[in-house]
C-alpha cells in the first residue's frame, strides 16, 4: 500500500514555477507535511494572487505554523494591507501578537480565534476597553467582543469570572451561555451570583439555561450553594426551566428544591403542572396529585379529574381509571386508557405494568382511536418493566391490532416501536426478543425493520456481544432467505460496538456477494467498510468480488486513501462493469480524495481518463437535448487541479462554485451539477438526460437509473 510521501524537490520547483492551478498543493505540502522553512514561500508572497495567499494563510492556520505566521505577518501588512495580515494573528507567537493586536484589532472579525490561544491579552484588552465606557455603550461592546472573552474561559477561568463581576451588562449576562457550564465547573457559588443579582430576574426567568450550567449547579446541595434557593425561585416563573432543573437535580433533593421554589406563592386555588409532576419523587408527586384534587375547580372538571387521578399510586388509581375506561365516550375512553397506562408506568412497579397489559386484552373490539392511543402509552414504557411473562399477552395484543378491520398504519406502528424498545432494552429475554421479531414479521414483513436506536448507548461494555447472542438466530435465518434488512438494522444500532463482532462482520461480508441485489451489496459494502482497521484489506476484497464497486462513493474513497496502489489498475484498465456499472455505460471517477498524497503517476491516469470522456462529443442528437455540461468539468478542471493544465481564468479553487461559468444552455452551471457516467449509444456516447419542460432548453437531471448527479 502506497503512501506517496512528497519529494522536497519537486516541491520546491512547483513553488518557484509550478502552474497556478497546482500551486496551492505545493503550498499546502511545504507548510504541512513538508514542514519547510519560510524562505521560497517569501518569494511567492511578492507577487502571489490573491486565491494563493488565501490558501497559504489557511495552511499557516491549520497547521498552526507559529513561525511562518510571526515571519511573515509584518511583509503581508507592508503589502497587502491590515485585513490580510489580521488573518495571521490568531496563529501568532505571543510576543507579535502582543505588539500587533491594539493596531490590527479593528480588522478582525473576531477576537474568538485569538483568545482561544492568547487568553490573558485578549481578557487584558477586554478589561481596557471596558473600563471607561458605562451603559448603553457597555451593552453594545458585550455584544461584539461577548463570545472573545467567554472563549478564554476554557483557559482563564478564574480571570473571566472576574472581568464578569466588574463589567457584565446589568440586565443579562453576554453570550454563548454555553461557556457558563464550564465556569460553573470551577466556581458554582459565583456564577449563581452572576444569575441571581437583582436586575437580572427578569431575564433568568425567560432564559433557556444551558443543560450542562443546570448539571452543574441543581447536583450540589442547596446548604452548599446560598444562592440556589433564589434561581429557583425565579425559574417558577417559567414552568419549563423549572421543570429541567428539577430533572437535573439528584432525586434526593428535588422535594427540597420544588418546596423552595413555591415557597413565596400562593398556591391555594394553583394547578401544579404535569412537566413537573413528571419529575417530582413519588411520595411528593402523591402529596401534590392528592392537593390538586381537592380543588374545587378539579372536583368540577372530569377531564381535570380523571388526569391528576393518573399521579396517585397504581392501588389508589387503578379503580377509578378503569372505570372511566368504560365511558360511552370514545374519546373519553381513549383519555382513560392513556392514564392507566401511564399511571402504571410511573410507579416503577412491574407488577402494575402486568396489570395493565391483562387490561389492554379488552381492546380487541374497540375503535381503532382509542386502540392506538392505549399503545402510544404502552410504546412509552421502559422496557426493564416488561417481564418475559409478558410475551404471550404482547402477542395477543399484536394479533388483536393486526387483525382489526379498523386498524391503522400508526396503531400499528406503535407496536413496532414498542418492539424495538423491547429488543433494545430486554435482549436477556429470549421471550421477549422472540416476540418483538414475530411482531417485525407480523407487522412490516419479513424485509423490513424499524429503526432501534442507539443501541450502543444502552450497554455496558461487551454486553453487545450478549446483544447479538440474542439475535444471532433471527439475523442467520433471515440472511438464508436473502433478506438482511434485520441484519443492517442491528448493525446500526450497535455502530462501533459492532466492529467487535466476528460473526456479524462475516454476515455482512456474505451480503456483499455478487448474487445479491445491489441495493443490498451496496448498504453491506457501507457497514462493512466502517471499520477503519480492516478497511484496506476489505476494500481489496469488494473490488475483487464486483470491480464496478468502485462506482459507490464508499469504496472510491478508500481506495484514494486506504488503497493507492488499487488505482493503477482501476485507471489504467478497461471501465468497469456490473452491479453498479450496467453494460454500456461509461464509469466516470468520482472526485479524488487526497490527492495531496497520489503518486505523480496516479495523478497521470486520472486526468488521461477524465480527458478521454470529456472528449467523447458524442452525437449530434435532437434539438433540445444538450451534451452534459460535465465535459467541461473534466476539459478545464481535471488538469489545473493535479497540476497538468492551465486553470480557467475564473476558477478560484476546484471545490468552490464557479460563479461565471456557463454551461451548454448559456445559464450558470456548477461543476457538481453534471452527470458522472455516460450512456453509449454508438460510435461515441452522450449522457441521458431528459430535454427540460416544452419551451425551456434548460435539461432535467438524468432520466437513466444508472446515471447520477456529480459531487459528494
């Protein structure tokens, strides 16, 4: 396998007369890989154009060259003026920047850049800037230069706290609130001061908190932090941010927290809102379902009724709720059924879930509204609460929603989300996991399946071998038959994990075989070739099995950068064809990937292949139906891009737009646009795109399945 180090000489010799349209690559390999000294690129700066500075100062940037950036910031200032010489100084040395940054600040769009690397002068400048202004004009400088100084908090925390308690605007604090999280991590006790000083209530009332600032500050205790008790309270105000940092808060002190939020309001005749409800311990959850309750203005509203009925304990709830259940109403019904599913949900009790399932089984002959609405709620429980007991009625249950006249698609597709849970969270039971694949069956067929998750996030380590124990029968049997949409679903849920396994990769690669349809080998060609260990080797072996694989944009890219040495063969050699490159279709590569790192004579065969096609006129045809526009791509493009032809005057780089090229039809075009395989028809060849509508000569994107449109 290739690796196509850059030679220093023919480097150096691209720099001092290489064509233009090459020599932003030479650039990018002296600062880079190269490592090379300022001296040839001194030269090229005098008299560079401007694209060619551009990519110069964004290898400088990228690379983090320190020393070319101090060396030539000041020749780039003398010459091409401060906004060019302002794009070096976020990679500076400190001493430059330190001398330059008073004079070229103006000409930054942002100090963001220069405070992620040089905190203590930007905090310094801030503190400058800040000292004499008040006001209004205080506001306006927080909003420029907020997100330069919170961008040294990563770094100077300590230092950022303090230049917020001296100059922070007085009715809000600056953004990104994202960096608040990060200084609540070194100081919780200031920044809640920051948060909680008088003028700012209003404005923390109606703010949407970061999740990570809330972490940080609801898992302390509220003894530990003074000033928690006021932030709560003001979030009252607004029942969302309340109910989040509640969530966030540890359960043992969520009571504590709910108590001191409402402590100065009257709540005599107030309806305490389901969001927080929802997150409240179960003993504080009884005592404000039990108050709610009692309300006159609750004892007059069934509806109100029959919902804060749902929050009391499964043995206090379920006699009402099922009750209610048997209404005349169907919609009323349909309301009962959602809270005695839920109430039984809520208190973590397995034994009330195996209650409420025994109580679906009456839903055989119901509407299908209230059917659907009493399986979203079933869908919605955690699946630990599900015993293997439980798969015979699940069953019933799946046979009743599947066989009813009046059954819709989304009831249905509420017991293949259900299924999915099950499988996701329950793959220790062999009941289960059988049940939730006869559901897939039942429901979808035996070639699809839903999506299951991030599977991986549920497990602990080397429990996804458990996983795919679990499903191992379904997924071999399912492959006998050719079908291996079981297959690609658990291969996504589990991602990375699924690199671990042996026997799954060896089904995966069985998918990539000839005999299956090209749908197929092309999804199992894109799992197979994630993992970055054996992606070389693996590659080698799809293109041994179908040479067309090369069309798929998976396999193109790891050859231009796994497996170089693939592609003296793949250019040199007759088109592919097959699966992917039906017969009388002319493959056209797709757009290299580091070709930094291609041989010169990889580069040779690219731009030879892509001039062949771009040659091919093809026949004169029918009035209306143009050439692709692609042609031009490959005439112009091809050859500036590695370095063997002139670049056209308007290019600026072969992956930007090209904003006054015209195609065939005389209206602007882009590269991208253009057709990526030729259809023969004769003697020469012509792309098969369809004439555009009656009185337009603007053609329609192709009208072949096997061409498709150019670009990543």
């Amino acid at each position: 396998m290739q690796t196509g180090p850059f030679d220093r000489e023919e480097v150096l010799a691209g720099l001092g007369g290489g064509d233009s349209g090459s020599l932003g690559l030479w650039v990018w390999a002296w600062v880079g890989p190269l490592q090379g000294g300022p001296e040839p690129l001194l030269a090229l700066l005098a008299d560079a154009p401007e694209d060619t500075r551009r990519k110069l100062y964004r290898a400088i940037r990228r690379r983090r060259r320190t020393d070319l950036a101090d060396e030539f910031v000041d020749q780039v200032r003398e010459r091409y003026g401060d906004r060019e010489a302002a794009s070096l100084l976020p990679v500076c040395g400190e001493a430059t920047v330190t001398r330059l940054l008073p004079e070229l600040g103006y000409a930054l769009d942002s100090l963001t850049a220069i405070a992620r690397h040089h905190p203590d002068l930007v905090l310094e400048l801030a503190a400058g800037e800040l000292a004499p202004l008040s006001g209004d004009e205080r506001d306006q400088w927080w909003s420029r230069g907020g997100g330069a100084v919170l961008a040294a908090a990563e770094r100077r925390p300590e230092q950022t706290l303090d230049l917020l308690e001296r100059y922070a605007p007085s009715g809000h604090l600056p953004h990104p609130l994202s960096a608040y999280g990060l200084l609540a991590k070194t100081d919780p006790v200031r920044v809640l001061g920051l948060l909680t000083a008088p003028r700012r209530a209003g404005w923390v009332a109606g703010t949407h908190l970061p999740a990570a600032l809330l972490d940080r500050l609801a898992r302390m205790a509220p003894v530990d932090l003074p000033g928690l008790p006021d932030l709560v309270r003001r979030l009252s105000r607004n029942v969302t941010a309340l109910a989040r940092l509640l969530a966030a808060a540890p359960p043992r002190h969520r009571a504590e927290l709910f108590t001191l939020a409402l402590s100065d309001v009257d709540r005599s005749r107030e309806l305490t809102n389901e969001a927080i409800l929802d997150v409240l311990p179960m003993s504080q959850r009884t005592a404000e379902a039990r108050r709610v309750l009692a309300l006159e203005e609750v004892r007059q509203d069934e509806r109100l009724t029959l919902h804060y009925t749902g929050y009391l304990p499964w043995s206090e709830a379920e006699p009402a709720l099922l009750a209610a259940t048997r209404s005349a109403d169907a919609d009323d019904r349909a309301r009962a059924w959602r809270q005695l599913v839920r109430c039984a949900a809520r208190s973590d009790d397995p034994a009330a879930v195996r209650a409420v399932v025994e109580h679906l089984l009456r839903l055989r002959n119901e509407r299908d509204s209230v059917r659907g609405a009493a399986f979203a709620a079933l869908a919605r429980v955690p699946g630990r609460l599900l015993g293997d007991e439980l798969a015979a009625q699940l069953d019933r249950l799946v046979t009743d929603g599947v066989e009813a006249r009046d059954s819709s698609s989304e009831t249905l597709s509420q017991l293949t989300t259900l299924a999915a849970t099950v499988l996701r969270e329950r793959f220790d039971s062999p009941p289960l996991v059988g049940w939730a694949r006869h559901t897939f069956e039942r429901v979808l067929g035996d070639d699809r399946v839903p999506d299951l998750g991030h599977l991986a996030s549920w497990l602990r380590r080397g429990q996804e071998a458990q996983v795919f124990e679990a499903v191992r029968g379904w997924l071999v049997d399912s492959a006998d038959r050719a079908k291996y949409a079981p297959l690609f679903a658990v291969t996504r849920a589990l991602g990375r994990r699924a690199h671990q396994l042996p026997e799954l990769q060896a089904l995966l690669a069985r998918a990539v075989g000839r005999d299956n349809l090209p749908w197929v080998a092309r999804t199992a060609v894109e799992l197979w070739l994630d993992d970055r260990r054996h992606r070389a080797e693996r590659v080698g072996a799809v293109l041994r099995e179908d040479p067309s694989a090369v069309a798929l944009d998976t396999v193109w890219q790891a050859v231009c950068v796994r497996r170089r040495d693939l592609l003296d063969e793949i250019l040199g050699g007759p088109p592919p064809t097959g699966r992917f490159v039906p017969g009388g279709v002319l493959w056209t590569p797709g757009r290299p990937v580091l070709v930094r790192h291609w041989e010169a004579r990889h580069r040779r065969a690219y731009v030879d292949r892509m001039t062949v096609l771009a040659a091919d006129t093809g026949h004169s045809g029918s009035p209306g139906r143009p050439r692709c526009a692609g042609r031009r791509w490959c005439r112009t493009t091809a050859g500036p891009w590695f370095g063997t032809g002139p670049a056209p005057p308007t290019s600026t780089s072969p992956s930007r737009r090209w904003p006054r090229w015209r195609g065939p039809t005389g209206r602007p075009t882009h590269w991208r646009s253009c057709c990526r395989t030729w259809t023969a028809t004769g003697p020469g060849s012509r792309c098969t795109r369809r004439p555009g509508p009656p009185g337009s000569s603007r053609p329609r994107r192709c009208g072949n399945g096997s061409t498709r449109r150019g670009g990543r």
